[in-house]
C-alpha cells in the first residue's frame, strides 16, 4: 500500500517533476550530498506543541497543534545551518505550521526574540505619519544593502507596506507586513511583523514568507498573536515608573526595525529565499530520480 501511494503521489507530480528532470543530472554528487545531509539535519530536530515558557518564565507560549516550536537551538540550526542565513541569529526560538518541514517549498516561519531595553511608551502610537516612516526606512533599508552586498550577500530593497502598521492599544500588540526585494528576483519577500509590548521590553514575531502568502500568513495572524503572553510580573501593566527603566524610544522606533537591526535578528530573517530555492530544486530532482526507480523496479520485478 504505501509503495502504491508514493507512486500516485509521484504521478501526482508528474508536470512538476518532468519540468525539472531535465536539470537532475546537473546537480552534482556535492549537491546531492548537501541536501541529504540538510535532510538529517531538518530529521533531528525537536518540535512541540503545548505549552512553553519562554526565557526563564518571561512569558507562555501556547503552541496548538497545527503548528510547532523549535527552541533557540533548533532554531538556528533552521536559521544558519538550512536556510543559509548569516550566524549570530538571536531568538528564543521559531514557530512554523504543521504541515510543513522547514525544507518544503511553501514552508514559512515565525521568528520569536526578546529586546529588553526598557518599557516603550505608547503615547505616540496615534501621531505617527507612516508615509514619512516608510521613506526613511527604504533609505536605512539602502545603507544596510550596501553593507550586505559588502560582505557578500545578496542586495534587498523596500518596495512599502504589504500591510500598513496597526496597533492594538488594549492588547499592547502592533502589526504591520513589510515587501522586499532580493538581488534581481522577480519573486519578493514578506515580512510580517508583530511587537507584544512588556514591563520592561518587547516580545519580537516576524513572520518570513514569500510575498505571494499573504494571505495565508494573514489567516494565522490572529492564532499567533494569541498564542503567546507575557506572564505575570512581565506584562506591560506591571511597570512602575518609579523602580523600572524606560525605554528611550517610541512605537515609531519598533517599526523602522533598527532595533532589530542592532540585535542580530534582522538582516538574517530577511536571508529566508537567499540559498533556499536551491535546495527545493534539488529535492524535486531527487523525488524524480527515486519515483524513476521505484517504476522501473515495479516493471521489472515479479508480476502477481
């Protein structure tokens, strides 16, 4: 039975797998052996569900089954070691839907760190002119290109809002979803972005997706955006202005993202399509080659 169902799922294929057997051969033995070795890697990982404390009981993570947690050792693992995103990586770990692995094709994820730089005010959080915000990110976006294509990796540019920012006074969370451009693709990137303000930080959610998911990473939104909250004595409702530090920036600040620049995580969620789609052909080109066997193995074995 589960030799007939991989060959169903093989033909199921077929117009895929055809259209890339032709470049199966071009791959050399190197290749192939990397994205084996990818694949044990992606096999040892250690996914959860339930519920999670996150940084020493900082804050709850409620993970539901159709999605999974990789702790922040599995999660560069994904980060630098599969997605080929430069290392220093600074998470507490990554969310991705259940029903996929981080090497399938549609696959995205939801990167989770913490920035404690004190308690950020939200008293301008109605004042802000996005349109002005949004020139002077794709100006800061253009220096940090040159930086990246310095240090070899590819350019991106900030084409605007996929999804303007929104913030949610009474449950201290903003949103917004940025659209990037990487080196000379024609396919852009989406990031999403979700801040949980804290007594004394900030609890960082970017969603890494291609563009084209938006509205699959809009239908999870919400399911991540209750997923996780600061626990007693971390919430943004704990702070006491006489005893804690405040932050010296706004809601503004958080979503030019030159915090997260400054902590590590940026630049390297915005990798996500960088090596990616290498490997995603060398899969199909090794499912083609294994449904080829299995064929040929099922036409010249014994006959019932």
């Amino acid at each position: 039975m589960s030799r007939l169902v991989t060959t169903l799922s093989a033909l199921l294929l077929l117009p895929v797998l055809v259209g890339v057997a032709q470049e199966a051969d071009e791959y050399s033995a190197e290749e192939v052996q990397a994205y084996e070795a990818l694949q044990r890697t992606v096999d040892a990982l250690q996914p959860r569900t339930g519920t999670i404390v996150l940084a020493d009981g900082l804050a709850t993570l409620r993970v539901p089954d159709d999605f999974y947690f990789l702790d922040a050792a599995d999660a560069k693992t994904v980060l630098v070691d599969v997605w080929g995103n430069p290392p220093g990586q600074v998470v507490l770990g990554l969310l991705l839907p259940a029903r996929y692995s981080p090497l399938d094709y549609e696959s995205w994820a939801v990167t989770i760190a913490y920035i404690e730089d004190g308690h950020v005010s939200d008293d301008d959080a109605a004042e802000i002119d996005f349109t002005a915000l949004l020139r002077d990110m794709q100006a800061d976006m253009q220096e940090a290109s040159d930086a990246r294509v310095a240090d070899g990796y590819s350019p991106v540019e900030l084409l605007g809002w996929a999804e303007a920012p929104h913030y949610d006074a009474s449950a201290k969370k903003l949103y917004w979803a940025k659209e990037l451009r990487f080196g000379g693709t024609d396919e852009t990137t989406l990031n999403y972005e979700i801040r949980a303000l804290g007594r004394l930080g900030i609890l960082s959610f970017t969603f890494v997706a291609a563009t084209g998911q938006l509205e699959e990473v809009n239908a999870s939104r919400d399911a991540v955006l209750a997923m996780t909250e600061f626990n007693a004595g971390h919430r943004y409702t704990d702070f006491d202005p006489g005893v804690d530090k405040q932050a010296v920036y706004g809601i503004g600040a958080l979503i030019t993202g030159k915090l997260i620049v400054k902590a590590g995580v940026f630049a390297g969620m915005l990798e996500f399509l960088k090596k990616f789609g290498v490997y995603i052909l060398l899969a199909i080109a090794l499912m083609w080659r294994r449904f080829m066997r299995l064929f040929s193995s099922d036409k010249s074995g014994p006959q019932s």
